[in-house]
C-alpha cells in the first residue's frame, strides 16, 4: 500500500469516525426535541395510581384508540382498557402479550377523565397528547394535526386535535366480545 493509499485510507477512517459521531449527536438530539416519537408513545404515568396511558397506531386493526395499564411500567402491567377515541367503548383484539382485558370501575372512569383533562406539555392536555401521538404514528406531524379540526377535517384519516372527549364514565364492555387483529 503506497502511502497516499494509507493517507487516503486513514481519513476515509478518520471521516467514518465524525460522521458517526455526528450522526448520534443529530440522533441524541432529535430525540431530545422529540421525546414522544417511539414505537409505543407512553404519553402520561402517574406514580400515586400506578398507571400509564399510552398510545400506539397499530394499522390493520379496528378503530383508533388509546391504552391504559395499570401499572406505570407497560411490561409490568397485568391488565390493559384498550378504549376508543370516538365513542364511549372498549376496543378488543387478541392481545400477544397476555395482558387481560381491563374494565374500569366507576371510580377508575371519573379518575380517566380528570387525566385526560390534565396539561401535562407545553399546556397540552394528555388527550390532546394522545391526539397528536396517534397521528403522528400515522404520519402526520404535529404542526398538520394543530390545523386537523372538527369543522375542517384536512386530514380526514386522521383524528381532528379539538376531537372532544367521551363520555367515558359510561364506558362499558359489551355483552359479545369480538375479537379484532
């Protein structure tokens, strides 16, 4: 190997070597900027319930919802309330990692919706969180689904930010469970 090879070698090294280091800078920081983007967003967790709410778009399957553990910790979670976006119900489908299905007592549906109403990021609400979370699994960005409203529905395969809450202290399971993906 000529040493203009060797030079050339060792700097094509030296070059790998920043822009790595600079590509996990951006990653580092883009996931600073961006702390709700992952594959499951956990939007809140109240340590005194011991809960987590947290949103995933799951494509293929029935509805739009959000989820409700209870336990803060989603792999320590025995039980999930897969609840609807639209409409006071619960979602089902085959769960793959046996959590059971979680119906809410009349207390815990009262306890959702003060969680719901709570600002929690920059005066977003944990619905509105939930909101922007599930669009953005779906591919539309913050600032498109700040201007996804009810009466002008932009974006129609997604949820409008001013969707407003059910009312979720009549949730109920039905009498036939049917099982979704």
């Amino acid at each position: 190997m000529t040493g203009k090879n060797m030079n050339k070698l060792l700097q094509d090294i030296i070059n790998k070597d920043v822009l790595e280091e600079r590509m996990e800078k951006i990653t580092i920081d883009f996931e600073l900027a961006n702390p709700l983007l992952c594959e499951m967003a956990n939007v809140y967790t109240d340590d005194d319930l011991n809960i987590s709410v947290q949103v995933n778009r799951n494509e293929g399957r029935n509805g739009s919802y959000f989820k409700l553990y209870n336990h803060k910790d989603y792999k320590k979670a025995s039980k999930v309330a897969r609840i609807n976006f639209k409409s006071p119900e619960y979602i089902y489908h085959v769960s793959r990692d046996d959590k059971k299905d979680w119906a809410l007592n009349s207390h815990e549906r009262a306890k959702l919706l003060e969680i719901l109403n709570m600002k929690i990021f920059h005066g977003e609400t944990v619905w509105e969180m939930l909101i922007l979370n599930f669009n953005l699994e779906g591919g539309l960005n913050f600032s498109k689904t700040k201007m996804n409203k009810m009466k002008k529905m932009i974006y129609p395969n997604h949820l409008p930010i001013d969707l407003p809450i059910p009312d979720y202290t009549k949730l109920r399971f039905s009498q036939s469970k049917s099982k979704n993906r």
